[in-house]
C-alpha cells in the first residue's frame, strides 16, 4: 500500500487491486472531422493531453497495474444507439454518418480507434460502450470483479461526460476512484474545474483527485 498525495485527502494505492482506465482517446473526440469537432467543439483542447496520459499509461504498464480503455461507439447496424442520442443537438455529423474518418462512433472505423500513440497492448482489455458511462450495457463489471479489481485510476475524455460519468457508476458500485488532473480534458475549461471540484467536494463524495506527478511517484 502506498499513500499518492491527493485531494480531498490522500488516496490509498493498492498496485494488486488498482486499474488504470482510459477513458475513450479515440480519434473521434480528439482529431478534426470526429464526432467531437462535429458539435462544435475545438479538438485541440483535449488533445493536448496525449502526452500526459501516455505517461501515465507507461508508468501502470512498468508497475504491472492493470490497463483498461474505453471506447464509445456504436454497431454498425446501428441497433445499440437510442434514437434520443442519434438525434440529440445539431451535429453537422450524425452518429452512424460517413465522415472524412468513416462513419461516427462506429465499432471498427478508423475515427472510431483509440489514438496510436495511446494504442492498447495485448492483454489489455478494451471496453467498447454505447454509453457515457462504461458499466452501462458492457462487461466492465464482470471483468473487473474476476480481477480482483478496488480501485481506479481515471484518465481520459471527457472530463465531465463520459469520465465523470463513469467515475460515478464505479463509485456507487463501490470502487474507490481518483482521476488524474493532467491526464484528463474538456472541451470547456470551465466544466473540467466544475466536475473535479464535484468529484473531491463533500469529503470525496464520487472520489479523488490528484496531479500527475504525484501519481507517477507513487507507480515508480
Ligand atoms: C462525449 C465522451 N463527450 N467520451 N463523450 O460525448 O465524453
């Protein structure tokens, strides 16, 4: 057990039974012409944690923590998609359309794959979800319980949709969850602070935050 410096206090790092687990660093939120870029959103601003979560990917897979990532996306044949989410907002880009990376945030695209540099290694185990949240319709429960999985260590985007989200169905299922500040990333700067400020608030009411370097002492 080591203690990783952290807020609202100091996280409790069991290396048996933590797991980092990335949260949808697909082409599709974080490169022009995904989904992401589709609503309106600048890209860049989440891309430019690609750096931090690869170091942080690097450290887990060097102490022997397991390694998760999530993918949002949906069948080809479009039959795990609510026509609620497909008809949500205004995209100029729908779920399920042909886009300049293929078709959106669908399983198997091009647009739809984690990023190359965060690519999963073999044997890591790879989640797609139709969801924001990564227990929803998906065998994540399942796989972490046969582990022998506690804890979580939260990366990825974005910071207050599909990872707050997920950070939430993992707290109530009774995982201890802290995200990394560095290593995750909105769209809006202003709903990142909100949404680490809710997770830490009222004694770690969802969970812990902390900074990277502080995380990547604890892995060393
Ligand atoms: C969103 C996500 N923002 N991965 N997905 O639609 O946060």
């Amino acid at each position: 057990m080591v203690d990783i410096k952290a807020q609202p206090f100091a996280f409790p790092l069991n290396v048996e039974k933590a797991a980092l687990i990335v949260i949808d660093m697909q082409r599709d939120f974080t490169e022009p012409g995904g989904f992401g870029e589709t609503l309106g959103n600048d890209v860049s601003l989440v891309s430019a944690i690609v750096p931090d979560v690869k170091r942080l990917l690097e450290a887990a897979r060097a102490t022997g923590l397991t390694v998760i990532h999530t993918m949002e996306c949906h069948r080809p044949d479009l039959s795990d998609l609510p026509e609620a989410k497909r008809n949500r907002g205004n995209p100029s880009l729908r779920i399920g359309d042909q886009g300049p990376m293929g078709r959106i945030l669908i399983s198997g695209e091009y647009g739809t794959d984690i990023l190359p540099a965060l690519a999963p290694t073999p044997g890591e185990l790879v989640i797609e979800k139709p969801g924001k949240g990564a227990f929803y319709a998906t065998p994540l429960g399942d796989e972490l319980k046969s582990r022998g999985i506690t804890q979580l260590i939260f990366a990825g985007v974005t910071t207050e949709v599909c990872v707050q989200t997920t950070m939430r169905e993992a707290n109530d299922r009774g995982y201890d969850c802290l995200l990394v500040e560095e290593a995750t990333a909105s769209y809006f700067p202003a709903f990142k602070q909100a949404a680490l400020d809710m997770i830490r608030a009222q004694g770690g009411i969802v969970g812990w935050t902390a900074h990277i370097d502080d995380v990547l002492e604890a892995l060393d």
